[in-house]
C-alpha cells in the first residue's frame, strides 16, 4: 500500500511542476478583467489553475495518507528509544581548560 501511495505521491508532484511551469506570469491569477468563455487566453488559464488546485489537493492528500501509513507501520516506536543511555563521564578524563591572564 505504501509503495503505490508513494508512486502516485512521486507521479503528482511531477504533474504539480509541469502545470506551473506552463503556466503565465500573469501578476496573481486574481481573474481581474477579460471573460472566460473559454475562447479567451484566460480560459486556458482557468483550465490551468482548476488543474493546479485539483493536483495539488491530491499531492496534500497523498502526503497526509504516507505520513498515516507510515506512522501505523512503524508500530510508535522513538528514535529516542535507541539511543545508548549508558555513557558515564569523569571529571578526570576531560581535558583541561586555558587559563585566562
């Protein structure tokens, strides 16, 4: 299961880049002036930026789906629970430090 999340997840973003990159500089997309009847320039536009709200709410939701996957296969296990606890520090074994004039 994890596997095909991640393959979609990897397809998505891949998608995410290409639709902004082909998208125009258009100073905020804010859909300020012209109609969309879809002939226009702004048509195509609308297309790409209901495509790159659509990809990227799937790109979201793929990421919140790995991160529970992940979370329910690793069994809530820490990090901190490998960390060795039994080292044992000596005043005498540090070295010395300058003394200040």
């Amino acid at each position: 299961m994890e596997n095909i999340l991640l393959i979609i997840h990897a397809i998505l973003a891949i998608l995410l880049i290409g639709i902004v990159l082909i998208q125009r500089a258009e100073g905020g997309a804010l859909g300020i002036g012209g109609g969309s009847d879809g002939t226009s320039p702004r048509g195509t536009a609308d297309l790409l930026t209901r495509s790159t709200a659509l990809i990227a709410s799937l790109f979201i939701i793929t990421s919140i789906a790995l991160t529970i996957v992940s979370i329910r296969s690793s069994g809530n296990i820490s990090i901190m629970d490998d960390v060795d606890n039994s080292i044992e520090l000596n005043i005498e074994d540090l070295p010395e430090l300058p003394q200040l004039d």
